[in-house]
C-alpha cells in the first residue's frame, strides 16, 4: 500500500525532481523496513505463542520486581529477617512461615517432571505448598528449596534457596533455568506455573509416548493427576492419580486402585512430610489459579505488545502518540475476552460426585475470604456440582489483576459487569444462573474496592 501510495503520488505532482523523489523513496524504504520488523515481531507474537520476554516492552530479566519471595530476600540481606533451619526438612518450614503459605496446601507428585527429578521417586514424591501468589517445592534430601511467585507485572519469577546449614542463607533468582519448562505453550507463553498429567512408571518416569495433559479446571477428572497423589474422597468419578502405569500403552492404569484413598500412608511413607495428604481440593484449587495466573500474565504482556508496536507506528506514521489503532483494540479484545471466560469458570467440568479432601486445606482457604453483608465469599466452596459456590476466580482481588495494563482493565471489568448484569446475550456464559450472577455482582461491589462505582458508572 504504502508503495501505490508513493507512486500515485509523484506521478500527479510535476513539482517532484529527482532529487526528492529519492528522499522520499528512501524514507518510504525506512518505514516499510520499520513496519515489516513490527509485522515480524507482531506476527511471531501471534504464531508461537511466546513472548520475547527479555525484549521491550516486558524486559523480564532487568525489571525490577515485588514479589512475595523477593521482598523476603530483600529482608533477609537486610537483617530485618531470619530463616530458621530444621533438621529434618530443613529451611521449609521456616521458609513457609515467612511466605504465609499453609502446610495444608501439601500436595504430592511422584513423577520426574522437575528440577530434581533424580530425587523424587514415587517412593519419595515431591512436595508442592502454594498460596495465592506464591509456591514452595520440597524434595527428600534435595539440594534446594524451590521457589516462585508472582510479580503484579512480570508474571511468574523463581528461585532457588540451597538446602545447607548457613548463617546466611541467600535466595538466587533464577537466570533462565526454570523457563524451559515454565516459558512454553502449556503456561500461555509466559513465565508461569502448569499442572501435568501424565502416566508414570514404577520409577516416576513418565511415558510421554502415552501422552500428557496439562490441567486445569475445565479438564475432565479421567485426565487428571496423572503422577499425584491424591487424597480424599470424590465417589464414582475417578482420576490417574495414585497408581503406576504399566508398558500396556492401551491400558497403562487401573484407575480402581488410586480411588478414594483417604491414607496415603499405604502407598509411601508419609512421615517425612509436614502433612499425611495431598488434598484433593488443594489440587483443583492449584489447578485452577496456575493457569489464571498464566492468562493474567498473557494478558498483560500482549496489551504491553500492542501498545509498544502501536507506539512505535504513530511515531512513524506522524500521528498522536495517544492515538488506538484498531489491531491494538481487537488484541485487546481478545485477550481481555479470555481472561473474562476463565475467570467466570467458562467450561468448568461438572462434577458428578461430592468431593471432600482429606486436610483443613478447604477450611483454611475459605477463613481468607473477604464476605459481603451476607456472609459470601468468592471463596466458598461447592463440590458438589462445581468447584466454587459463585464461580468467579478469587484472583480478582489480587495485585495483578488489578495492575493489567489500563485498557485492558477497562474492557475486562466493563464486559465482567456486563455478563453479571445479564447484558451478555452470547451464550458463553449460560453456565451462569441469574441467581449466581446476581450474586457475584454484589460480592464483588461489597468487597473489591472501587468496583461498586465502576458498577454504577456504566448505569
């Protein structure tokens, strides 16, 4: 276009010599090479799926971030904080107390999809401990303590805290590491978290040539957990956990043999661990914000592309820097659509069994619910039919739903309150009764701030 534009143009101007001609096919040259490199860079976005995260606008290595886990490392170099060790497990008990993360979120994965992979067995699974924001890895007799939580901004960010007796135990931020497994596909293309299923062997080997599932709340419980332990009791629905595949790729498990198993004690030594369980319910709840994090994450960062590119052509192009072109607009769109689906649990799998976990994980994850006047929270549980009473991600109220990029932000909440308000006619969101929209809605305006006046607003 900008070629035909050039040319129709000096062909009707007889003032034009040569000489400016030139100028001016070599500036069209420049811009054409300026919006083929934004093209490029915008469609390798679209087409693999990841970030150039180290690049503008995320610069993810060289950003300055306020994670849960680097202001605890900050504190601890300070001296306004103290790990203490433990002989039997080391800086993790200590290490949860600083992080406020709840021994009852254990949940347990013997496959060898980790970092320390050569340590964890199915005799000696692997210890996960999360809270809303951040996650603790513990291995028997491992190296290190893994660490990750997530930046308002960037997104997931790890580290590691060596397991060794030490008057001054440092936090190492990851250089890079951790993102071959957790930069990829399966967590939206940016630095974040994943739960995999997958079938493993008497080793905890998987076998990738059975295939794997990465989970979340919209997967079916027969694709589930897959290398987890799971406790508690879910009636006739079964899942992959608790057993070991065989070499039989068309029947690799008897999924009878992990059901309903409230004592875990009879398929490992549990003593080591800080809990005897591996919560059921704590693993849905790790399934469901792992992904929501990932999404916010996505979100944002593709926002920050678009304004960046966007900026980039309105300098070329001579025009306000302010002004909001319509690719910027449909990407925001449609990442702020995705965002609103998951959030309001679009898809859900619809449990056909009672679920009751085996810890007070349920009992503590609920007491941090903000309630409205009537006692609600997004964070009460269902399972009965579904994970949550009212189905809207409890992430809403944190920090990094409310520091996407503004926007975005804008478009999510406006087209959120419109589903609750009844106004969404798509059939996306049918999952939703009046009476659950309702609810939400009046969740939401007792307990977020600022969101009842951005309700009224749109009156």
């Amino acid at each position: 276009m900008l070629f035909v534009y050039f040319f129709s143009k000096s062909n009707s101007d007889k003032r034009f010599t040569v000489k400016s001609l030139t100028r001016r096919w070599q500036r069209s040259c420049g811009l054409l090479s300026l919006v083929a490199a934004v093209l490029v860079l915008f469609g390798s976005t679209l087409t693999a799926g990841i970030f150039e995260i180290n690049r503008e606008p995320i610069n993810y290595k060289t950003t300055p971030v306020q994670d849960r886990i680097q202001l605890l490392k900050q504190r601890l170099e300070e001296g306004t904080a103290k790990l203490e060790w433990d002989e039997k497990r080391g800086w993790l008990p200590s290490m949860l107390k600083h992080l406020e993360v709840p021994a009852s979120s254990q949940t347990l994965v013997f496959s060898k999809t980790s970092v320390q992979n050569t340590r964890i067995t199915p005799a000696r699974p692997r210890a996960v401990y999360f809270n809303d924001d951040t996650y603790v890895g513990w291995v028997q007799y491992g190296d290190v303590l893994e660490l990750s939580a997530v930046d308002p901004k960037q997104g997931g960010i790890f580290y590691v805290l060596t397991q060794k007796n030490t008057d001054h135990p440092e936090i190492i931020r990851d250089q890079g590491d951790c993102l071959t497994c957790h930069s990829s596909s399966k967590t939206k293309g940016v630095p974040g978290y994943l739960v995999r299923s997958v079938f493993a062997s008497d080793d905890g080997r998987p076998h990738f040539g059975y295939g794997t599932t990465t989970t979340d709340h919209t997967t079916p419980m027969k694709m589930r957990y897959g290398g987890w332990y799971v406790s508690g009791t879910y009636g006739e629905m079964r899942h992959r956990g608790n057993v070991i595949a065989s070499d039989d790729r068309f029947n690799p498990i008897d999924p009878e043999k992990g059901a309903n198993i409230t004592d875990l004690n009879k398929l490992f030594r549990v003593e080591p661990y800080l809990d005897r369980g591996s919560d059921i319910v704590a693993l849905m709840v790790l399934e469901h914000q792992s992904q929501m994090h990932n999404l916010i994450t996505n979100a944002s960062f593709d926002c920050r592309h678009a304004i960046h590119y966007q900026k980039i052509m309105n300098r070329a192009l001579d025009r306000p820097m302010d002004h909001e072109t319509e690719s910027t607009r449909s990407r925001i769109i449609a990442s702020g659509d995705k965002l609103v689906r998951y959030l309001l649990f679009c898809d859900e799998y619809q449990l056909e069994s009672p679920i009751e976990g085996s810890s007070g994980f349920a009992k503590q994850f609920s007491s941090h619910g903000l309630r409205d006047g009537k006692g609600r929270s997004l964070r009460d549980f269902d399972l009965k039919q579904r994970m949550f009473r009212y189905p809207c991600s409890f992430l809403i109220y944190s920090d990094s739903f409310d520091e996407l990029p503004a926007p975005l932000l804008a478009h999510v909440e406006t087209r959120l309150i419109n589903v609750l308000q009844g106004e969404d006619t798509s059939g996306e969101f049918d999952h939703l009764s009046p009476e659950d929209r309702g609810a939400i809605l009046e969740i939401l305006m007792e307990t977020k701030p600022g969101f009842r006046g951005k309700v009224k607003a749109l009156e």
